[in-house]
C-alpha cells in the first residue's frame, strides 16, 4: 500500500492526566486533514507523537508501513513558534535542514537550496535576515521553508497560523494551499487548528477531537472543489451547514466538559 | 494594484521596532546632558569630599589620606611601574581565566545535557565549588614550581566554578521547543552541542565569565601580596611597607581603572557575540 499514515488504539497521559483515549485514524497519502478540537483536547499531543517526539502508553503509530519510533526526516514539523534557531541567519536554518536532508550537498549548494526556498515562500528579501528582525508571518513563512526542505512527504503542522494577523493568516493559507497543490506526489498534511473556517477552508477532511480525554468525536469529509474561493465558499449554503454541525458538535464537547467539571 | 494590497505590501516589510527619536533636537542634547549630570554627581561629591579631607585634615606630614594633587603626581610618576605591573598581572590572569573558560564551557554544557553526569558531578561541584580559593594559595604556593604557575592554578579555580556552573545552567535550560527542532532535524552529537546547545547557553555563559573575571581580578592580586615581584597587587602592598599613601592610593586607582576596563571589554564581546537575541 502507498505511503499513509495509521494510528491504532492509541492512549496516552501524562501525570495520571489521561490525553488521549483510543484514537485510531487512518489518513492516505496525499491528503489534507485538518485536525480540529477545543483547547486541551490533545490535538497537540497527537501531533507531537505522530512526528515521534513522545511516545504512546498503548497503541500503535505506523507511517509508510513502518512503526514510529522515534523523530525523522520523513516527518517534518511546523510548530506555532516556528522554534527558528534564533541565532543563525534565515538561510542557514533552511541550510541546516538541507545538510541533514541531504548530506551529499556542498555548502554552496545547500545555500542555493535554501534561497530558492525562501523565493518559494514569499521571503526574497529576508535571506540574510536574522528571526530576530523579522515580523512572525515572516518567521512562519521561514518556518514551512524549512519543512519543505526537509522533502518530507508527511507535514505535521501545529496550529502554525494561530499567532498571526487575519490578514497573514489569509496570505499564509493560501501558500501553503498553493505549494501543496503544486506538488507532485502531493505531500500528506495533518493540520492541527481550532478555527472552523479555516479547517474547511485548507482540508479535504475534518477529524474532530473531544476534549479530556481525547476521543475521536467526528470524522467529515469536506468536498468543496479545490481552488477554494473564500468569498464564495463563504456564500455558499453547503459550507454554511457543514460549519454549523462541526459548530454544534464542537460546543455540545465544551457544555459535557462544563457538566463534567 | 489597489491602495489597499499595497498597504497590505508594505504591513508584510518585517521591521526591527525602533524607538521613536525625540521630536526636537534640543530636547535629545538636553536630556543626555542631564543624564551625564546624574550619573557624575557621585564623583563629584567624592572628589570634592577628598579635596575638603585633604585641605582641612592635613593629620601631619605623612597623611593617610593624600592630597589629591599630590596622588596625581604620584600615580603619574609611577606610571612605567604601573604599566609593567598591568603586564606582569595579566600574564597571571589570562591564562588562568582563559583555561577557565575554555574548559568551564566544554565541561559545563556536556554536564548540562547530560542527566547521568549531572548526578554523578552536582554533588561533588555543590561542595567543591563555594571554597575560596584564596585558601589554596599558600599550598599552591608551596606545591606548584613557579610562583607565576600557582597564581595562574589560583585564578583557574576561582573562574572555573561560575563558568562551569553557568554553562550548565544554560545548557539544561535549552527550550524544548529547540531541542524538539534539533531531533527532528536529526542532529546529534558534537554537532547538535556546537550548533544548538553551546549558542542557547551562551547569555549563561557570559554571566559566568562575567562572575569569573571580576573573582580573577580578585584572586590574582591577593596571590600576589604572598609571592609575587611585580604585579598591580604587590604594587599597592609594596609601597604600604614603605608607608608611601600617595602611591599607594595612586595604585588603587590605577587597578580599578583596569579592572573597569576589562569588564567593559567583556559587556562589549558579550553584545557582539549576542547580537541576535531580541
């Protein structure tokens, strides 16, 4: 079977705090999932074990057939803080990435690499540029340079445009829309993000996650033809019902919580 | 192109914020005037304080606190002896803080990224490292074959343990977020302490070096008072055997302008060397 990503039972907690409780999803290669949940609803947690920085209590997590142990090249990850190493240039972090991606590559080759990344992203004018002087849709921008350089065919993606602008957050969607369309084969995305709009707008699917523990709660195909438009998307009556069960389902979680607590 | 996508083109230019300048000219000069003001009125009132000492507590012909004037003279005749006190002192203090920091920072950062090493040495470094290492100077003295090697071993010691401690420090406070960064990119090894670990932890470092110079400073002139023949240390004790005040305070003038001198040279690496944190 092609490359895809499968998760099976998988439970994890921390501190005898129970994070996620017996999560099995099944994502094929090439698809957009936006991963959707209330704060605390562990969709970070999934993400984090996913990309193999911790490890589940139970359950199995497989990637191209073959089980996660640990992190790799072949999963690269955007986070919120896009964790730019502050004290080399914009370049070289994409550089770094190069090096260990490829390691066969000369200096100036990787460099060359990395500035053609940085075009593809919109940042022509931020090379040499240290994150310290950057604006964070800049530094965000850099961010997914870096995890395209790195080739991996899975991109783990943490709620990457959460600290941005509404404005950036636009311009950034529609280029992380437009670098994987171009793509061919089309890497696999988990997007993690509480914004509704913006999950229906970026996925082809929508996973909802319930909070405490984390559960699947709903699993939603979202079939909007691609080149979204946003102004008729938003127009359209099909969104509008789609955005309102996911709305429904969203906050019927939050009252159990509120019953719960 | 509309009005409103050009605005939204200039909104995407990342700026360093910078601080608004004074609106006039004059209110700028004015304002650092008044801070230079400030900042000397201390020096003002000692040194008036010292010229009313002198002039009106004279206390006979050999007076424990010199006359201003005649300090002056005497730190500018002795100024050669001085100078070749500065070498001697240095050729005491370089080594021994530069050896410090050169393996406060190797042993500091692999300590600090390593769990196993910081059980096995913490213990051990929470005894060792609050001795005063004055204490060890007669028995360095003693031991080692050249007066120089022991003031230099002296010195090493008192730098170490801040360098040493600090580098640790830093290096287990790496953020997560680096170090998940740094798995993920697969580096590991010599590679991921000399790219990730050592600049994360190099704010903590200078501190320690900061701790380390102003403790060399203090050590290297104590060591001296017990063996040395030149130095800025047995400058001062040398013209107190003497009962020479003038120069003796011409001294200790001279050695606090150095040591200011050497810590500024430090702050000045430290901001080059850190230029990118915000």
């Amino acid at each position: 079977m092609s490359q895809s990503l499968r998760l099976e039972g998988i439970d994890f907690s921390y501190d005898a705090q129970r994070i996620l409780a017996g999560i099995d999803l099944t994502i094929p290669a090439g698809q957009f999932v936006s991963l959707l949940g209330a704060s605390g609803s562990g969709k970070s947690t999934l993400l984090r074990l996913v990309a193999g920085l911790k490890a589940p209590q139970r359950g199995r997590l497989a990637w191209n057939g073959k089980p996660i142990a640990g992190p790799g090249l072949d999963r690269g990850v955007v986070f919120q803080d896009y964790a730019l190493f502050p004290w080399m240039s914009v370049v070289d972090n994409i550089a770094i990435a190069i090096g260990k991606a490829r390691p066969e590559t000369g200096k100036a080759e990787r460099r060359a690499e990395a500035v053609d990344y940085l075009r593809k992203v919109g940042l022509d004018a931020a090379i040499d540029k240290y994150p310290f002087e950057l604006s964070g849709g800049m530094r965000q921008r850099a961010a997914i340079a870096r995890a395209l350089a790195l080739g991996s065919p899975l991109l783990l993606m943490d709620e990457p445009f959460g600290a941005l602008d509404p404005v950036n957050r636009a311009r950034l969607q529609d280029l992380l829309l437009e670098i994987w369309e171009a793509a061919s084969p089309k890497k696999t995305i988990v997007f993690v993000t509480h914004d509704v709009d913006e999950a229906l707008y970026l996925g082809d699917r929508v996973v909802i996650l319930g909070s405490t523990p984390g559960r699947v709660i709903a699993d939603l195909p979202v079939e909007f033809p691609r080149h979204r438009d946003r102004r008729s998307l938003f127009d359209s009556s099909a969104f509008h019902e789609l955005r309102e069960s996911i709305a429904e389902t969203l906050a019927a979680d939050t009252l159990k919580q509120l019953v719960a607590a | 192109m509309t009005a409103e996508s050009i605005a939204l083109e200039t909104r995407e230019l990342g700026v360093t914020p910078t601080p608004h300048a004074a609106s006039q000219p004059s209110a700028g000069i004015g304002r650092r005037l008044a801070a230079i003001v400030e900042a000397s009125l201390v020096w003002v009132i000692l040194l008036a304080g010292w010229f009313a000492a002198a002039e009106y507590f004279p206390l006979g012909d050999n007076p424990l606190i010199p006359h201003p004037l005649v300090t002056a003279r005497a730190l500018w005749e002795s100024l050669p002896e001085l100078w070749t006190g500065t070498l001697s002192s240095f050729s005491i203090l370089i080594p021994g803080f530069v050896l410090a920091t050169l393996l406060g920072i190797v042993s500091g950062i692999s300590v600090g990224t390593s769990p196993r090493l910081q059980r096995a040495l913490f213990p051990f470094a929470r005894v060792a490292a609050p001795v005063p290492p004055t204490v060890y100077i007669p028995y360095a003295i003693a031991v080692l074959p050249t007066f120089k090697l022991s003031a230099i071993f002296v010195v090493f010691i008192g730098a170490f343990w801040p360098i040493f401690q600090n580098a640790a420090a830093g290096a287990h406070a790496l953020e997560e977020r680096y170090r998940d960064n740094a798995r993920i990119l697969g580096l590991s090894g010599f590679e991921y302490h000399w790219r990730v670990v050592f600049p994360a932890a190099l704010p903590h470092i200078f501190s320690g070096m900061a701790v380390g110079l102003g403790f060399s400073f203090i050590l290297l002139t104590v060591a001296e008072l017990f063996g040395a023949n030149a130095g800025l240390g047995r400058f001062v004790q040398y013209y107190a055997d003497f009962a020479d005040y003038p120069k003796m305070v011409a001294g200790i003038l001279y050695t606090g302008l150095v040591t200011f001198l050497a810590m500024t040279g430090l702050e000045a690496i430290k901001r080059r060397a850190l230029f990118w944190q915000r």
